[in-house]
C-alpha cells in the first residue's frame, strides 16, 4: 500500500448458529441432505404458516453479546426484508433492523506493533438464511434447494475500525474462535457456517472523512478475505491516483483470477422496505435470563489466555496459540494436570511436536490419536530422566501409530535411558581408553572436543546415556 | 326425520341430535340438497365437499353410538375458502390459488375437525379478503338472499350468505377490517370477530397479519358462543396467539344487562350514517336500555382517522404477504416463462385482481424508502391513538354500540368503480381491527327489506360481554329470526 494512504475495513460476518431446528420452524439444520428433504412448509413458505421463533437462537446470541461485553437488548423486534428471489420462499427473509439483540460490543486484537487494539462491534443480530439456487446441471432452467432456509443466521457488524487486511483476519479470527467457545457455531467454513462480507474504503491518510466503500460479499475463507481486502484497497488506490472515483457497489471476490468484479447492479437495486413483523411479537429479555445465560458462559479465549500466562508461566504467544480453540486448551490442561513436567515444556509439546502432527495427518485436536493422559505418560518420562528429549520423540512418533502407552514402548524397543553411574562410567571408560589421540588434544587445550566424546558415548549406548551425566562425567575424567 | 332442520340453529340441532330425532347423515344429505339446488344462484360456495361430509356425518354418527360425541358432534357448517384445509381446494378466491390443494390444515380447522363438526363446503369470497362487496372474488360475486341484486358484503360474503340462505347453521369467516361483522349485518346474521390473537392464525391465509382474527357467522349468538369455545385458545404454531384462559362463552350469556354500561359513539351517528338505519340501530339502543343498561355517550376523537389508517396498514402488510405467490413453489404460474422476471410478472400479473394489484402497489409505496415515515410509521402513530381512544372509553363502559355499516346492502355494481366509497363501508368496524378488540354485529332492524345490524364492540378479551349483551338482545327481539322468504 502506498505510504499516503489508509485503507479503512469494517466486517458483517454471518455466523450459522448451531441449532438442531431452524430459527422459525422445527425442520432439522443437519448439513448435506438430499435438496428439499430439510424444508418444511414453514420453510417453503406456504400459505397460512407462520414463523415461530426458536428460543435457543435468542440464548445463542444472549451469550454472544455477553462474550463481546455489547448491550443485550431488553426488547428487539424481528423485520421483513422484501425481496423477489428465487431462493427466498417468502419474498422476504426476517431478520432484525431497527432494534437487533446486541448493540454496542466490543473485541481486542493485536495490532502490527503487537499492541492491543479495539474493534468495536456496532452490532449483531438474528435471521434467517435463504435456500439455494443451482444453476449447474439443468437445461434451461434452474433448481432450487430450500434446505439451508430459515437455518439461524448471527450477522456480526463491526465499526469499521480495522486499517488492514491482517488487521481484519486478525478480527475475524478472533470472533471465529469465540463462537465455538461459546459453542453457538461450529464455525465450519467450507459448509458456509462462517463468512463475511468486507467494506473496504481508503483515504488519503490523515484525513478524517471515510471515502467511498465497496462491499465485498460471501469471502467463505481467512485467505479469500484477506486477499480480497488487499486487492480491493490496491484497486481503490490505484484508481483514485488515477483520478478516478469509487462507485459504492457491491463486488464479489473471484479466487480462481484473485480480484473482485461488481455484481450486476440490477441485484442491488432493491429497496427493501423493512418493517417490523407482524407475525412475530418483540423479543423481550428479562435481566434474569441474560444472567442465567452469563452464568452459563465458558472462560473466553482472552481471560482464558491471561490465566494461561499468570498460572502456568506460559510465553503469552504460546498461551495464544494454546487458547485458540476451547479443545486444545483442554487438552493442555489436561496434560498439565497430569505430569510433575514443567508447564513450558507441556506448552512446547501440544504446540510443536502434537500440532505438527495433527497437521500433518490433517486431525483435528479431538481426533489424536495420543491422549491428553498419554502425552502426559510420556512428559513424565521426560521428566524423570528417562528418556532424553531427542528418544522422546521417537517414542512420541511410535505412540502416534501403534496406540501404545510410552512405557510400553520404552520397555519394548528398551529405551529406557541410562542413569546408572556405574554402567556410563563402563561406557566413558572404555571410549577414553580407545581414543588416545584426541585425549591427548583435549588435555592440551582443546576443549571443543567434548563433544566428540559426548557423541562416542551416546553412540555406544544408543542415545540411552543421560547427556548430562555423561558430559559431567567425561570433564572429571578427562581432567586428571 | 324432522322437518325444517335447514331452519335449526346448531344448539337446536345438538339437541335433536342429542334425543336421537334425527341423524347426522340425515342432515347432512338435507343441507346438501338445499346446496344442491338453491346453492347455484347464490354463489356462495368455491367447492362442495358433498362426499367428506357425508364420510364425516357416519363417523359422527358412529362416534355418537358410541359414546364418544365432541362439541359438535355431527354439526354441519362451512369453512370460508380462507382456511387451509388438507386435500380440499384452497383458493382464496383467487386465480392464484385457483388450483391450489392445501397440504395441511389449519388449526381452527383441526379442531372443529376434532369437536365432530361435519364440514360440507367452502365458501366465496373477496379475492385474498380484499373487498367489501364480495365482487373481487375471481370465482364471481356472491348474491345477497334478501336480494339477489345486491351484494351481501364482504370479504366472508359467502359465509354470511349460507348462513342466511339457510344452507348450513353456521359458517367460519375473517375479520381484517369488518369482514365478518358488514356481510353478518348486510345479511341479517350474527357475525362475531374475536380479540386479536384469541383464535389461532395458523392456516388462514394471511391478508393483513396484525389486523386479520378469525371468527364465525351464525343465526343465534348462543352458536357463536359454543363454536368460539371451540375454536379460541393458544396454538403454538401461532406466535400472535395469545395463551389466555378460555371461559364458558355460553355460560356467560344468561346474564341479564342490568347496569351494563353502553357507550354510544356520537360520530357514529353523523352524516354518512343512513337516516333509517340510525333509526333503527337507536330502537335496539332503546330495547336494551328497557333491560336495564345504562347508555352513556363516548367520544372516539381519532375515530375518522380509522379508515385512512387501515388503508396504510393493511396494504403495507399485504404487499408483503403476498409476496410468496410468485409462481415458483404453488398456485397460478404463467405459462412458458421467458425469464425469472417474467415468471414473476406474468405469474402475478395473471394470478391477481385488480383490488388485490391495487393493494399491493398502495402498500408497497407507503413501505418504500422515503415515504416509510410519511404513511406506514404515520399511520402506526395514529393506530395507537385510536387504541387509547378505546382503552379510555373502557374506562368507563362496558360495551360500545352502534351502526355496523353505513347502509344496508347496495346493489353488485355499484361501488365497483369507486373505492373510497367501497372503503367506507367498513368506517364502523375497522377501529375494531386496528386496536384488536372483539366485536359482534346482530340483527337489529329492516330498511326496506333489508337487514340491519347492531354493532357491539368490548375490550381485549371482553367475549363474553358482547356476547351476553348481543344474547339478552335477541331474547327480546326476533329479527334474526327472520327469513329471507325464498329459502324458508
């Protein structure tokens, strides 16, 4: 991005509650069912049907706003979105506009200088989705599968408070993580559980007047939304140093050519003429449900990773990684409860050698196959001295296929590693004895060597020796 | 088997029912006959379902020899063509549901169902319930008994006909702005329109949500009484529906009105109102007052604002409920689409009436960017103010009284051309609809030959007294007794 310049992004991400039934009928959410096997009539729109509200999205969004420290409103009041589609069995899809559920909220990230930074979220509120239009596949027609309609929708608005892209993923991340913590969303975004529209606009910095934003619809991915922003901005920038000016349009991000086009301007034509539904009564909240809900809150991923910090010592970053996701912050606790080993070294654990191989293997967390209490099995053989770090990972890697506990393995593949002073003692004796040149070296001045007879030693014994004690004891040994 | 049952109220026939005089197949095939040959030349009825009745007459029957007789046991009545009901054509009086075959029923339906009621019909209509005259519907109008000229009124036109005509005791309807209570008092029948979200929405087919309440039309306010306790009480399916205790409505008529207090609206009775009905509702006024009800006057202020507020409120919704006829799940769809925007011009362009067309243009103009604030929101401002005009007048009256409709029945034809004119003749009933209250229309008088009705209106949940004062009304009067001569 040009130096002069300062791109300016708010987010409206559409995060999929998950309910069992949809936000106003009782047919079933379930993902990937045959078309139109999920709608029912309330879903289809008939004649005569009305919508009733689900209670569990208003708990689900309750808990949202308390996470983001907003405003739960005491009475929102649902509103029709009229609208001709196709996919839209009403010809208006009931959402909130006037009075959403939760106004006022608020998030921190870290910006670029690794300082917290505030993203306020204007809003949030509840609706419904619409079905879906496939156009592939039928000769000159077109189908429509009404399964995904009236599945519960939560649109997160956010202050357009964000200055860049990494800025924005940073964001989305964020809220990305704390509707699974607060188990409202299974957050899966292939499924289109999660995604967003992006308003990016740019000003020449310093000024204070927003320029003219675009909207950058349904970016289904962190590097589609990331890569849209940062094309949008380098777009904007570049016309407007071409004298050029930004049209307000909605745009879609194209990841096979990585740009954004506008869509055809006739879609966004519409005015909705929102109005409050007369089908539907106000919502209103009690102060005792809303405390009944925070009472039923999990620690957030911040509070979460501050006690991560406080009480277990961690480096904040780790403590970060740690608490990205509710399991895996429950997996290291678990081992850490499980093990004298120190909370740093369970830490490097979970995130380097457990998270490398998940990766690899493409598993999630609940899917290891060495449990929180194995990895702890095998920490305290670490711990205990009996086996070095390097034969650690060995055993962790034969735990990873063959579903052994690590002394299992210890004892099969006999790893165990040696302590006894008097065996090592055998082993350095015999290795002094056979290298009398390079003793002579060491004993003039050439104390770099000792690592050729740490490396001879653990040769000898197959990596069993403990170093330290081998490394001790050659320096007394070779002193005299 | 007894003669004349066409002439019975339902309590009447219960009882005969009841002392076994007669069966419940005997009566059905009775009033089927009288459909049969005096049905036509009314127009009353979009579809005759001679067959089910006759299916659900035996097991009424049978359930009866068996012990197990609901509320209705064995009662004949119709449903106006408004209610969805499973695997009987649901047209709405419309060419967009020309075709249509509800999938399921709706939930006044089911329990009239499940009461034992034996349905044999569903009844003409105002296209969508737009309409005043019952000239809207696309299957044609339907004709007044009194007078086969004129118009019965609407949009429950059909409904309030075949009770009138004597084809069937009693009739299920819809009240959007005085739809059940103008056709009641145009035909000489009681129409009762309850509280807002006393009776389940749940399969109506929705014209204006927050305004539409289903009720019935009948001969005596007894029938009323038995069928709302039938039909009123909470519906899960209905989020407007409200769960609120369902009392006795029949026990609760036997009640005399001694010390009643009846507000009587002095606008009611300006110009607009015709000289020979006012006289005729004031006679009524008279007759309870000699039962020992207090008249007192009350002043609605933002009453004259009623009509131009509903006509805001209504289409606004409207235009937005009929949204989902698009051609593209059910009902009409235009033949060889070219495109989707197509599909969808065609599709309502031919799916729709004129009335239908015009209220959905008038209401999605008052929703539209910029004028939202001017009509819709406006006009929901003054919807409150004409509830708090009834919430002070409860304050010190029991029941308010006056006109139902302007006139008696006009003649098919002759506000066609004028919609305002057409629009006031709901100007008595529609403050009603607007605050959500319960009203009833009762025979009350003739102006040449034509029926008159009192309009009756309580507060929230004032059923019974309504009810009770229409009831003690007939005990001293015979006009909805009366017959039109043809079909005695």
């Amino acid at each position: 991005m040009s130096g002069q310049w300062e791109a300016v992004i708010g987010l409206e991400i559409h995060a999929q509650l998950a309910t069992r039934s949809k936000i106003f009928s009782g047919a079933s959410t379930a993902y990937g069912a045959e078309p139109n096997t999920q709608a029912c009539l309330v879903d289809l729109g008939y004649p005569g049907v009305l919508p009733v509200l689900n209670e569990e999205v208003v708990r689900m969004a309750c808990a949202f706003g308390l996470a983001i420290n907003a405003t739960v409103a005491p009475r929102s009041v649902f509103a029709r979105k009229n609208y001709f589609y196709p996919d839209l069995p009403k010809g208006y899809q009931i959402s909130q506009y006037e009075l959403p559920i939760v106004e006022h909220g608020e998030l921190f990230i870290s910006d670029a200088h690794g300082d917290n930074k505030r993203i306020g979220i204007t809003r949030a509120h509840l609706e419904e989705d619409a079905g879906k239009s496939i156009h592939e596949g039928f000769a000159h027609s077109s189908g429509i599968d009404l399964n995904r309609a009236g599945t519960p929708l939560l649109e997160i608005v956010s202050e357009p408070d964000m200055r860049s892209a990494k800025e924005a993923v940073t964001y989305m991340r964020k809220i990305h993580t704390l509707v699974r913590y607060l188990g409202i969303s299974d957050g899966n975004m292939q499924e289109g559980s999660f995604r967003c529209d992006a308003n990016v606009s740019v000003r020449p910095r310093g000024q204070q007047e927003l320029g003219t934003r675009t909207e950058t619809k349904n970016l289904n991915s962190f590097r589609f939304v990331e890569k849209a922003i940062n094309f949008e901005i380098e777009r904007q920038i570049e016309l407007l140093e071409d004298g050029g000016e930004i049209v307000q349009e909605t745009r879609l991000y194209d990841s096979n050519k990585d740009e954004t086009r506008p869509m055809r301007s006739k879609e966004e034509a519409n005015d909705y003429r929102y109005f409050p539904d007369p089908d539907l009564l106000p919502v209103e909240i009690a102060a005792d449900f809303v405390e009944a809900v925070r009472d039923t809150l999990p620690e957030l991923p911040d509070a979460k990773q501050q006690r991560f910090v406080d009480d277990y010592g961690l480096k904040a970053d780790d403590a970060g990684i740690l608490t990205g996701s509710r399991a895996l912050a429950d997996y290291f606790e678990t081992v850490a409860a499980a093990t004298e080993a120190k909370a740093q070294l369970v830490a490097n654990w979970v995130i380097g050698d457990l998270a490398g191989a998940l990766n690899r293997d493409g598993l999630d967390i609940e899917q290891s196959p060495i449990s929180a209490t194995e990895l702890a099995g095998l920490l305290e053989r670490i711990e205990d001295n009996t086996l070095s770090g390097k034969i650690a990972k060995e055993v962790f890697q034969a735990m990873w296929t063959s579903e052994r506990s690590a002394d299992a393995i210890i004892e099969t593949k006999g790893l165990r590693q040696i302590t006894d002073s008097s065996a090592i003692e055998a082993v350095v004796d015999k290795v002094i004895a056979a290298n009398p040149s390079q003793v002579a070296e060491y004993q003039s001045g050439k104390d770099k060597l000792i690592g050729f007879f740490v490396g001879q030693v653990m040769k000898e014994t197959g990596g069993k020796a403990n170093p330290g004690q081998v490394n001790a004891m050659l320096k007394d040994k070779l002193a005299k | 088997m007894a003669e004349g049952l066409h002439l019975q109220t339902l309590t009447q026939l219960a009882a005969g029912l009841e002392r076994g005089e007669f069966s419940s197949l005997e009566l059905t095939e009775a009033l089927l006959g009288r459909i049969e040959s005096l049905g036509p030349s009314l127009n009353a009825f979009i579809t005759v379902t001679a067959e089910r009745a006759l299916a659900a007459a035996r097991r009424a029957d049978a359930a009866r020899a068996a012990g197990a007789a609901g509320a209705l046991n064995g009662l004949p009545i119709v449903h106006k063509d408004i209610f969805c009901t499973k695997g009987v054509l649901t047209t709405c009086g419309s060419r967009m549901l020309e075709n249509f075959v509800s999938p399921y029923d709706a939930t006044i339906v089911e329990r009239l169902d499940a009461a034992g009621a034996v349905v044999l019909g569903k009844t003409n209509m105002d296209e969508f319930a737009m309409g005043s005259s019952n000239e809207t519907s696309y299957f044609g109008p339907v004709r007044n008994p009194w007078d086969l000229e004129r118009s019965p009124g609407g949009s429950s036109g059909g409904s309030a006909t075949t009770v009138a005509a004597r084809l069937v005791p009693a009739a299920t309807a819809t009240d959007t702005g005085g739809s059940i209570r103008q056709p009641a008092a145009l035909t000489g029948t009681i129409g009762l329109k309850p509280t807002y979200g006393r009776v389940s929405r749940h399969g109506m087919i929705a014209f204006a949500s927050s305004l539409d309440q289903a009720g019935v039309i009948t001969r005596s306010t007894a029938d009323a009484a038995l069928l709302l306790g039938v039909m009123a009480g909470f519906d899960e399916r209905d989020s407007t529906c409200l769960d609120y205790p369902v009392p006795d409505y029949k026990g609760a008529l036997s009640e005399s009105v001694k010390g009643l207090r009846i507000g009587i609206v002095r606008q009611h009775f300006d110009a607009g109102l015709d000289e020979q009905c006012a006289a005729a509702v004031r006679e009524a006024l008279a007759v309870l007052e000699g039962q020992g009800a207090v008249l007192t006057e009350v002043d609605l202020p933002n009453l004259d604002l009623s009509v131009p507020t509903y006509y805001v409120v209504a289409p606004a919704e409207c235009s937005s409920n009929l949204s989902r006829f698009d051609g593209v799940r059910f009902g009409h769809r235009a033949a060889d689409p070219e495109d989707l925007l197509d599909l969808y011009c065609r599709s309502r362009g031919e799916g729709f009436g004129a009335e239908v067309k015009r209220r959905i243009m008038t209401g999605t103009y008052v929703l539209s960017a910029g004028y939202y604030d001017a009509y819709y929101l406006k006009a929901q401002k003054v919807r409150q103010l004409i509830a708090e005009d009834f919430k002070t007048a409860f304050a010190d009256v029991d029941v308010i009284a006056g006109p139902t409709s302007p006139t008696p029945a006009f003649k098919l034809g002759d506000k066609t051309d004028d919609p305002i004119t057409m629009y006031l003749n709901d100007i008595y009933t529609i403050g009603a609809n607007l605050a959500g209250l319960p009203g009833i229309s009762t025979p009350c008088g003739f102006v040449d030959g034509l029926p008159v009705g009192l309009h009756l209106v309580g507060p929230h949940f004032g059923e019974e007294t309504v009810l009770r004062c229409a009831y003690q009304f007939e005990q001293q009067t015979d006009w909805h007794e009366a017959c039109p001569e043809a079909y005695r």
